[in-house]
C-alpha cells in the first residue's frame, strides 16, 4: 500500500531534518571523524561560549548598578527591565554559534509586537515567555562555563603533556601523577606517551559530545520549536477549512432561497400564462426548460453539500450514495458518534469520488464501503473488486483526494495492483 501524498509545507520540511552534524559525525568512520573540522568546532564552541557568557555578565552587571543608581528616575526602572531583556540580545547570539555543530535552521521564537517604537517592544518582550527563558538559559549558561572551560582544557594540555613524556624525561624532567606515581624513566614515558594518544582520541570524542549536547540545549531553550511551526500550520489549515465550510453553506443557501425560489416561481407562471390561452407548445418548452434548470440547481446544491449528511450524518448521507451507485455498494458504518462537520463534509466527498472512480474506470461488480472510528480518527476503507492498476499521476483524482484530506492532517493510502482489488483507505484525525 502506498502514500498518496499533498504537498508538503515549509514547517513540515523542516520536521524532516537530519540529525545534528556533530553526532552524526561522531557515529561514522573515527579516522574521518578525527582528521576533520568537527573537533575543532567543538573546541571553538565549548571557548567561545564562556567569553560571550562574561560579555554578557559584565552587561547585566552595568545595567544592574546603573539601574540602582538611577532608581528614584524613570530611567533606572527602565534600566532594570533591561537586565532580563538582555538576555534576547544573548540568545541572538547562541543563535548563531549554533551553526558550527547543527546545520538545522534556528529560527527566534520571539513574535513581533504589535505596535512599533521601544516602549511597545520592551512591554512586550517583558511578556514574552520566551524572554525568560532565554534569561534562564542565559543564566544556565554561565554557571557552565567552568565545565566548558575546564574540560578541554584538561584533555588538550593534559594529553599534550602526557604525549611529550620521552622528550621531557630524555631531557632530565619527570612527570608526577598523583602523590604515588612518578615517571622518570624512558619506557614508562613511551608508555604514557601511547595512553595520552589514545586518552586524546576519547577526549576529543568527549568533548565534541558535550559541545552537542551544550548546543541541544540550546535549541530546546533559544529556538522556536518545529512542533509550533506545525501546530500553527495545522491551526491556520482548520481555519481555512471553517471558512471553506462557512462559504459552502452561504453559496448552498443562496441556491436554494434564491435561484430555486425564482424557477419555481417561473414554472407557476408558465402554467398560469398556460390557461389564459398563450401557445401551448411554448408554455410546455419554457416549463419543460426551467424543470432541467431548477433540477441541475439541485443537484448543484446536493454536490456542494447533501441535505442527508447535515441532517442525518456520515452513514445515511454513503448510505445514499451507495443507492445512487451503477455499482452494487455494501455500507459497513460503525460510528459511536458524529465527526466534527467539516470531517464529515470531507470523508463524505472522499467516499463520493472514491465510488466514481469505481463506476467510471474500475469495472467492477460490486464495492465496499467501511467506516469506522479508530482511536482519535475517523478510518474510511473503500475496497472493489475491479481490474485495479489506478495510479494518482493518471489523474484518477486520487491526488485531489489526498489534497483535501491533507487539510484535516490527515493521510491517504492506495493499494491497487493489476488485476485489483483496489483498496483506498483514508484517516482523518477528529476531536469528538
């Protein structure tokens, strides 16, 4: 079975990204991993953070004592708010350092106030929840600048000192190790030599491991989620969706109060024009026309929306449709209680294509119809016994299908090989 996919959005590309550069690299080939630029980047991130941690410190610190001292003036409040609003300033910043160990994009979950000029940006700022928790992570930050600082540090020099034990001890030194062990002689200086190579090779590792793992929390704490990208995806979809049904149900009843009404009207009037001794077979041709006309009004307004699926749901309104089917269709509903509307509305014209295609290009004898609820979703399973082979680039409208339930989130699949049975199995997640 098959996806039949709708195109996808820019926030669900971005769902879809690798892994962070430095762990993949790390997972590869050692000798790869070793001779390139990863271990330098980690060594440049795990530096540079605790310098733009004191910048930073050194500014609060400013802002701070200037904002005490100018309390009792308007400008010493404001200086105070900027103490947590320097944080942004901060997480602009490790924004960017992000780059050198994840290639992911690292977009500012900051939104734009409302209204332009400072003062509407710092109230709003100072609202913003993702202010604070940058201020935290910015407070985080520096108690873990010890820990960047002091482990490379240690496995560099210490493993630099370690790797030149035979040139040391050959030159008259000695290398202390704890208060009991000391190395003074050439083969346990080559022995020590050997061992801090290979201590290098693991502390490299190490240390690009805790660079990867400084940057993921930083993309947790600093960088707008994917997942919100997604959820507002989605919301602005339902919103879409709601406006589409909105205006179905306007141009439905506009159909039906207005241009029905009117032919209806035409048709008496035809009739009355009948009796008082107008030609005949004129008065029978108009009537006879405004009958096809009022009639394709109303399968116009039965297409945009059946009177069935809003007054008696999903099950009567396929129901219907199987009756009107050239194929002989068997419903099998089993629905606790009513989608919402608009999921409704889009299974029912799911299941009506589905069942046109059927008729028009399967040849099939007889067709089923499953509708079910499966945990959070709304499960629609169309089966024939047909000669199978559909293929949504042919343009069998299986595409527009997976278009339409793509607005709902959810997910269309076909199975059809040659010689059938075509199965095309639908899920729609639904709230109720």
């Amino acid at each position: 079975m098959t996806a039949v996919d709708a195109p996808r959005t820019g926030a669900a590309r971005h769902g879809a990204a690798v892994r962070p550069g430095a762990w993949r690299a790390m997972a590869g080939n050692p000798l790869r991993f070793l001779i390139s630029s990863w271990p330098w980047r980690a060594l440049a991130y795990l530096a540079t953070g605790p310098l733009v941690a004191a910048a930073w410190l050194a500014a609060v610190a400013v802002l701070a004592a200037a904002g005490v001292v100018l309390t009792p003036v308007v400008a010493g409040v404001v200086l105070l708010a900027l103490v947590p609003v320097s944080a942004v300033g901060y997480a602009a910043v490790e924004r960017r350092r992000l780059r050198w160990l994840d290639p992911r994009p690292a977009p500012t979950p900051h939104r734009e106030p409302p209204r332009p000029g400072p003062r509407p940006w710092l109230g709003f700022r100072l609202r913003e929840a993702a202010t604070w928790r940058e201020l935290g992570y910015a407070l985080l930050s520096s108690l873990l600048a010890v820990v960047d600082l002091a482990v490379p540090f240690v496995i560099i020099v210490g493993s630099t000192v370690s790797a030149s034990a035979p040139w040391l001890v050959d030159h008259g030194d000695q290398l202390q190790y704890g208060p009991s062990v000391t190395v003074d002689r050439p083969p346990e200086a080559w022995a020590v030599a050997v061992t801090a190579v290979l201590l290098l090779v693991a502390g490299l590792y190490a240390m690009t491991a805790l660079a990867a793992a400084r940057a993921a929390l930083a993309r947790a704490l600093l960088v707008r989620a994917v997942e919100e990208e997604l959820v507002e995806v989605r919301a602005s979809r339902a919103r879409m969706a709601g406006a589409f049904e909105a205006e179905r149900r306007r141009i439905e009843r506009d159909l039906h109060d207005g241009a029905q009404q009117r032919l209806t009207g035409l048709i008496m009037t035809l009739g009355l024009a009948g009796l008082d001794g107008a030609d005949p077979a004129l008065i029978g041709k108009g009537r006879a026309e405004a009958r096809a006309a009022l009639e394709e009004l109303r399968d116009l307004v039965r297409g945009i929306h059946p009177s069935v699926l809003t007054d008696r749901g999903l099950a009567a309104a396929v129901a219907s449709l199987a009756e009107r089917s050239p194929v002989p269709v068997e419903v099998r509903a089993d629905l606790p209680a009513r989608p919402p509307e608009s999921v409704e509305s889009a299974a029912y014209f799911v299941v009506a294509e589905a069942l046109a295609n059927v008729a028009k290009h399967s040849g099939a004898t007889r067709a089923r119809v499953t509708l079910r609820r499966a945990g959070p979703a709304l499960v629609l399973e169309i089966w024939d016994d047909g000669a199978g082979g559909a293929d949504a680039s042919r343009g069998t409208g299986l595409q527009g299908l997976a278009d339409r339930v793509a607005v709902h989130d959810g997910s269309l699949r076909l199975s059809s090989p040659h010689g059938g049975p075509t199965i095309v199995r639908v899920e729609i997640p639904c709230a109720s």
